[in-house]
C-alpha cells in the first residue's frame, strides 16, 4: 500500500466516524474521554517504554535539550494527560447550542444551530500530549480527528494514539474517530493537506516553517496559529515599577511562547527614567538586549540593532528594544513590524488606552496587563487547541466552540418563494 | 507596468484604506453609500453607453441569451442597484458591537468585539451589479475591497467602479476602500489568489469552475460560494397539494440559481399516488424529467436518469427523480450525491422530520418549505455577498456580518501571569 493510498484510508474511515460522531449524545463523549484517561493511567509502563525508545533515537540524533524535554514524558505528564481528559469530560458540550432562533414574515421559523465541523486534521510536532489534548478536543466537539505528529515522536504517539482510540471505541464511540498517521514519510503531509472532501479543516501546531508549509500548500481550509511578534508600548503616563513587572512577565516567564514579547517600545520622554530601572532587572535575569542608537545611549550592554531584530520572533531570553517619539510611532511600528498577535500599552492616559483598543489590529489587545494572558486557559475557555492568528472563522484563542460550524434548520408550513 | 505590479498596486491602496475604513465612523459610511446611489442616478447615461459596448461585444462573440441578459443593464436595473446601496445605508453597522465581555478571576476584563476583517477581495462574473453589490457590503463592514468581474462585463465594470469609488471618497472615505481591476487578463486573477499579506479573504462568486480554481489555487484565506445539488425528499405523510406546490417552487421558480432543487426523492409507498399529480404539472411548465427504474414505470415522458444525474447541477429546467424504499434510503442518497447547500424533507411524520433535520449534513436543511428560502433577503439579513458552502467562518447566506471577524480587548490593572 502507498503513502497515499494509506493516509485516504484513515481519512475515509475518519468521514464514516464524523457522521456518527456528530448525532452522538454527549453522555457517551464524556465516557470515553473518561476511559480514555482511564487507560493511558493503566498502561502508563507501555507508554514509558515507547518514549524511552524515541527519546533514545533522539539523543542518537543530536537533538538539543529543549526539543528532548518537550518529547519526554514520565508519570507525572502521563498524569496530567489524564487530568486534561477529565477536564474536557467536565466541559459543556458546545454541539446542539440554538445560538438563534427567529421567525420571518411569513412564518418560516429559522434556527441557527451549532453542529460538528466534521473531520479535523491536526499536524504538529515534538510533543506526544498533543495527541491526547487535541483528540480530547475534537471529540468533546463531535468531530472526528486525523492527527500527524512529528517524527522524533513517532514511538510515543503511536502507542498513546492506540491507547486512546480502543478506550474511546469500547466507551462506545465510531471506529475511526481517532486517526493516527503511523508513518514519519512526509508525503503524508502533503497529502492531508491536498484531502477536499475528507478534511474539513487542518490546524498546524508547530513552528513557522510547518505553518507556512500549511498555509502555502493546502488546498483545504486551514486555520492558522501561532507565530507572535507581540509588542509592549510604554507610554509617558505609565506605572513604571508596574511596567517592569509586566515588562519582564512578559518577556521571561516562558519565552519559548508565541504570546512572550519581543520587541519593547518606550516613549521618548519617559526612557532615560524607565530603561535603566529595566535593564537592572533584565540584566539579574541574564536577558541579552538589542537596542536603538537612543537606547544604547541610555543603558549599557545593549547589542546595537539591526532592522531583522525588528521581525524576529526570538522565542528566547532576547528582547528588542526602540525608543519611539509618540504614540503615533509606536502604532506604525506595531502596524509594520507585528504578527496580529497581541499587542500591549502600559498607560494611564484614557485617550491613549482607547486609541491604541480601537487601532491595533490583533487577535488580543491589551491595557495594562502582560501579553502572556492570550491562552485558552487564561480567558476561562478551558482547554486550548491552539491560537488562531488568522481573521477568518476564529481569532486568538481556540477552545471547543472553534471545533464548530453551524447549520441552518428551517421550519415551514409549506410556504413557496413568491 | 506588469500585471504583478499592477495587481500590487490595486493591493497596497487598499490595504492602506483598509487601516482608515476600520476607524471611520458609521456616519461617513452611509453618507458614502447614499452618495454612491445618488453618482449611479446621475451618471446612468455614461453607464448606460459602457453597457452597450459591453452587449455588443458579447452579441459579437455569439454570448447565449441567458449571459446577455446577465449582462444587460437599463434604467431600471440602474435604479435597482442605487436603491441597493441605500439599503445597505439603511442597515445597523457591525462594527463595534461587543459580542461578550466578563471579568476573569484575577480581574482582568476580556472583551470579544467586532473588526473589519480587511481587505476583501471578489472575484465574480458577469453581472455588473455585483460591483455595486459587493462593494456596498464590504464598506459598509469596515473594508476595502478589490473588485474582479469578468471579461465581458468589463466596460460596465470600469465605468460603475469609477463613479461609486469617486463618490466614495468625496463622501469622505480614504482613498483606495474601492478598488476594480481593470484587466481581463486572467492573470490577475492568479495574482490575486496568492496575495497573503495583502488580501484578508477572497469570495469568489460564480460557476463551480471559477470557484474550483480558486480552491485549489488561491493561498489566501478562501470563502467557497454557491455550487447546490439541493434535494427534496417527499415522505408518505407529506401533504400531496402542497407537495407539489413546494416541488414546483424549488425547482422552476428561478432554475439557474444555486438553491434551485436538482433532484427530488419519493418514497415509495406513495410514489404511485404522487408523482403523477406531480409529473402533470411539470410537463405544463416544460420540465425535462430523469428518472429512476421506478419513476419511469410510474409516469410517461420520463428520460432513464444515469448516475451522472444524481449528481449534476443542471440550473435549469431538468429535474432529477428517483423513488426511495426508506427515509434512510434517501439520508444516504443526499450524503453521497448532496453538496450541503439546501435539503429538505416534506413530512408529517414528527420524528421523521426531527432526524431529518439532524442528520443532514447541510447550510440550510428544511422542513416543508421550499429550498429556494436560501437567500440572505429571504432569512431577514437584508443584502447578500453570497451563500457560503463551506464550513469554517460563515455557513448559508452570507450579510454584513459574515464579512467581520472579532478582536479580544482586555482591560488590565497591572496584571502579571504566574
């Protein structure tokens, strides 16, 4: 059998899954998210030797050590995968929601109900919770999934994916409403991404090399997550030990993100007062600065920077830094240089605040508080399948009503279109 | 000048517009929609003029009757299209509303409000009123917008484009909110497809070839239009009469759209009884008939359907028929053959038609009412950009609404996350 061949096989068995899937009561969902947590706990030891395995082949590989602690798991991660499945159990399910319901003129009553997308496709890549996460999710919304996670992770994956999909369909739910492609050939990539009539939405969960690969080449819709540029502006009018509270939140608490800063901006008149007191604490922190020409004439230490600085997106201890003559020219900057991702001013000027609201445009705009807060969790959605930065079905945060799409049902009474 | 550079061109104005339609006031909106109207009554002779050439151009190239009255545009149709954009004028402005807001734990207040979604590029054929149309929706939403028409509308196109762009911006909007390709290259068309960065959505509006092409070419975010292999299905407890009215209706009161009904269902047990009141009427209106073994045993005049019938979208006067032994029966045949546009069931049975409405996977599904219903006038959404039959963003007919997206503001206190 072919790459092709076999990755329509699971999309064909993922189509029959997502019909049942979507008429089937909620009561069964929650069990088998139940028993699938349930099983990962029993079979935790497979689970464990199936990682050792691809964390072995990784060493082997001379991955670094931050991709090797995103593919290990061990009981306390196996652990918190159950929690997560319990937790979507818990949540309510969005499937069935009259969102409205009116009646027309002529007595037509119509109903916009939210109903399943159908078969999601999730491609990411180092770790092996986001089988567990994303097949919770896409269940809980009806949908059934098809998921490709990266090589490195091929043993894990494998063997939870096997895990979960026997306790979902002995709770009771279609064969097929879990897919795992079991092969690290990247033909399979591009051949999910080419699947119009089997996949109705793909969501790349990775870095931005595998989300422009997405983007550029799929022919089915795709949302597009994560890559963030994200900006903190502090204005004239700013709390300044509040700013380097936020500053450093949002820089260093988990850099690695696609929500952490990048790029600090800071109001002409405020930076000889407001850097110094920062760069201290950047400094303890061991946060290296690329700054402009005005910055390095305030704080030391200060690598000079160059225009890339401006689109990097470091995801690392590095932060650019710009001194900017007015709101105005921080709202440019953000315009040119940001992702639409989230974006932040530290002010206690009304107007400025509602200015910067109404004129950045970004999944997440923010007064006053770190950029660190866009996430699922943080906005009470509960779980999270990821960030959309794209403007098209969802924007920011995804949780399960994004899994959705509605329908139209239309009572009548025999009325005909005159 | 290239076509790159000039679609680039087009691009890069309305992306700057796009940044200013965003923040203009709804009161300046409207004043530009009237102002347009009024331009479109007073120049209708300059119109009336690029028209003719069109026609004769399309009379020389032996366009069928059908497209030439596409094309046509008189007094009246003039009048149409302004009254168009004094509706629009008239609608509530989507911009602005905050959908939710709610304060988290930790006192943060997060609020989902409504935004432009950009630049909307459309991409249609030959009717020029959808250049008033389109251009009416997208800026009364906030946008700006690229207009594509097609090659034999082009005069009318350029000529409309060029009145309603000046009003428009005299009116006060930013220069380049309304933006018309003036080429029939079909180049710019690939260009357009391909323009992320520049164009937020791209609505193709047309036959199933242009919006196939645009599917499988276009890298920027696509909104799929319009193809409807619509059903209706007459079950045993159906009202005979009435049956036969809503038949009719879907099927001949406006053939050549895409919720006109293409094949009917009749179960069995009633398809003796029914389909010759049926076949009687629509023998007097002149409707071609394809029908199954049974149908054709049961009624005269009837032409063997072949399985390329069950799934052809003839827009026009042919009408599909096949009797079915089961309402699952006829569930199946709309899955297989349906294109999840408009279904409907005609029932007396309760939970036939409650199962109806929940199984079919379509935008709009119906219980005794007539499939022609799906139409953004009809549902109460005032003007239309077009049905969506996709399932991400917008589902059925699409109105000022469904060219939005949301952004998320959050109000902070100096927030940090720990």
């Amino acid at each position: 059998m072919n790459q092709e061949q076999y990755v329509i096989g699971k999309a064909t068995l993922a189509k029959e899954a997502s019909r049942k899937m979507a008429i089937t009561d909620t009561v069964i969902k929650n069990k088998a998210l139940i028993a699938m947590a349930d099983a990962l706990i029993e079979k935790k030891d497979i689970i464990l030797d199936a990682n050792s395995k691809d964390m072995e082949n990784g060493k082997n590989k001379g991955l670094s050590n931050a991709l090797l602690d995103r593919l290990l798991l061990d009981e306390k991660r196996i652990h918190s995968m159950a929690e997560g499945l319990r937790q979507v159990a818990g949540a309510d399910d969005p499937i069935g929601e009259t969102i409205k319901m009116w009646k027309r003129p002529n007595n037509l009553q119509i109903g916009q109900i939210r109903v399943p997308l159908g078969v999601i496709g999730i491609i990411y890549e180092a770790r092996p919770n986001v089988t567990v996460d994303a097949a919770a999710l896409c269940i809980k919304s009806g949908n059934a999934v098809i998921l490709r996670g990266g090589s490195e992770a091929i043993n894990s994956n494998t063997t939870i994916s096997k895990i979960i999909s026997a306790a979902a369909e002995n709770a009771g739910l279609p064969q097929g409403c879990i897919n795992f492609i079991e092969t690290t050939d990247r033909d399979a990539v591009n051949i999910m991404m080419k699947l119009n009539g089997y996949i109705d939405v793909l969501i790349p969960r990775g870095g931005a090399g595998l989300i422009n690969t997405v983007v550029k080449n799929a022919t089915v819709p795709v949302i597009e997550t994560g890559v963030g540029n994200c900006h903190i502006f502090v204005d004239t009018s700013a709390d300044f030990d509040n700013a380097v509270d936020i500053v450093i939140n949002s820089k260093t608490q988990r850099p690695a993100v696609c929500n952490a800063m990048e790029t600090l901006l800071v109001h002409k008149d405020v930076a000889q007062e407001f850097l110094p007191k920062l760069a201290k604490k950047l400094n303890s922190i061991g946060v290296e600065m690329h700054g402009c020409h005005s910055t390095q004439n305030i704080i030391k230490n200060v690598k000079p920077a160059v225009e890339e600085d401006w689109s990097t997106e470091y995801l690392d201890l590095i932060l650019a830094i710009k001194v900017v003559g007015s709101i105005d020219e921080a709202l440019e900057h953000i315009y040119k240089y940001g992702t639409k991702h989230s974006e932040c001013i530290l002010t206690n000027n009304y107007l400025n605040s509602q200015r910067f609201l109404k004129e950045v445009d970004a999944a997440a705009v923010y007064v006053n508080a770190s950029t660190r807060f866009t996430d699922g969790g943080e906005f009470g959605f509960g779980a999270e399948i990821g960030i959309s930065t794209q403007k098209l079905h969802a924007r920011g945060p995804m949780g399960l009503k994004e899994l959705t799409t509605t329908k139209y049902i239309i009572y009548g009474e025999g009325q005909i279109r005159s």
